[in-house]
C-alpha cells in the first residue's frame, strides 16, 4: 500500500468535492477510495467527511485535519521529489590511485570540476609511483600507464599518449642520439 493513501484520498475527496473525481485522479475506484477514506477515518476515531448522495462536506473534526493533512502531503513530495533527483547522482567516497606526476599535476582541476557537478561525491587520491594492489589497497580504481597486470581487473584505457625522450645538445654531442630505446644503455641511461 502507498504512504499516507488513507490521507491522499482525503485530501483528493476534500478538494475534488467527490468520491468519484478524487478516485479516478487517484487511478483507484470510487469503491476503494471509500473504504481507504473509511479506514483512515476508523483510525483517526473521527468522521472527516459527511456523505451524502449529492454531496461531500467536511465535518468539523475534517475542517481541522485538513491543512495537516495537505502539508503532510506537500512534505511527501518535497521528499519523493529531492530522493529522485539525488537517485542518480554520484555520491559518496572514490578512492583511488594515480601516478605523482599525473595526480599533482592534472587531477586537481579535474576533481574540483567533478566536485562541483556532483557535491555529494568525495576523494581519498593515493598518489603514488609504486602500483598498488586495487583489491588489496581498497580502491575503486586506479590510474595508470599500463594496463593492469591481473585478469581480475578490468582496463579501459583513457587517453593515448606518446612517451619522448629529451636531452640537452651538450649530452647528445658526448654520447649521440639514441635512434631507439634499445640505444639508450649505451649512451649512459
């Protein structure tokens, strides 16, 4: 049964000035709203209603539960409505590494911007060099150069970069210019 459906009935009645209008707004039949309206009149130990063929009218005891009634409803929805929106919002705690370079340099202005779109998120960065284990550290994932090295993890890579080699004139003219990274432990790397 859906909260406060003995309320919302009422109120529906109340403000339709019908069984039959408040039912079908409802998606219920007139015959389920009234036992629905009786049952929450039962509970209340009060008439709410007075019923006639023709006609609805509150009662004295139904004057003085409605505006609680229609505010315990207009809650409802304030609620229901803030649930949803935050139902698909990202929240809570992410943690992960990245390499000390990349996570100094590049994620602060990434994080701020994703803290900003989604306040509820938070960040716990372990920057590192060394690859940690995810399963065993904790993390929710984790950034590197590689792919991961168990098959119990899974890879996507996010950008594709192309590693250079820089070296000032004065060392290329001592030891040359390595023409391949198998060159390089010749040239004192």
């Amino acid at each position: 049964m859906k909260p406060l459906w003995g309320i919302r009935i009422f109120c529906a009645v109340v403000e339709q000035k019908s069984f039959v209008s408040a039912a079908r707004q409802l998606g219920t039949s007139p015959s389920s709203a009234t036992r629905a309206l009786q049952a929450l009149e039962e509970e209340l130990g009060a008439m709410l209603l007075a019923r006639s063929s023709k006609q609805v009218e509150l009662t004295m005891a139904g004057e003085t539960y409605y505006p609680a009634a229609r505010q315990m409803l207009d809650l409802q929805q304030q609620a229901e409505d803030e649930l949803s929106q935050q139902a698909g919002a990202p929240r809570g705690l992410l943690r992960f590494s990245a390499p000390e370079t990349l996570g100094r340099e590049l994620l602060p202005a990434v994080l701020g911007r994703l803290a900003d779109t989604h306040p509820g998120l938070r960040f716990e960065v372990l920057y590192s060099d060394s690859t940690l284990e995810p399963i065993r550290d904790k993390l929710d994932f984790s950034i590197r150069g590689a792919f991961p090295a168990s098959s119990e993890l899974i890879g996507h890579p996010l950008w594709h970069y192309r590693r250079h080699l820089y070296a000032s004139p004065d060392y290329v003219a001592r030891h040359g210019a390595p023409q391949s990274p198998s060159d390089l432990p010749s040239t004192g790397w």
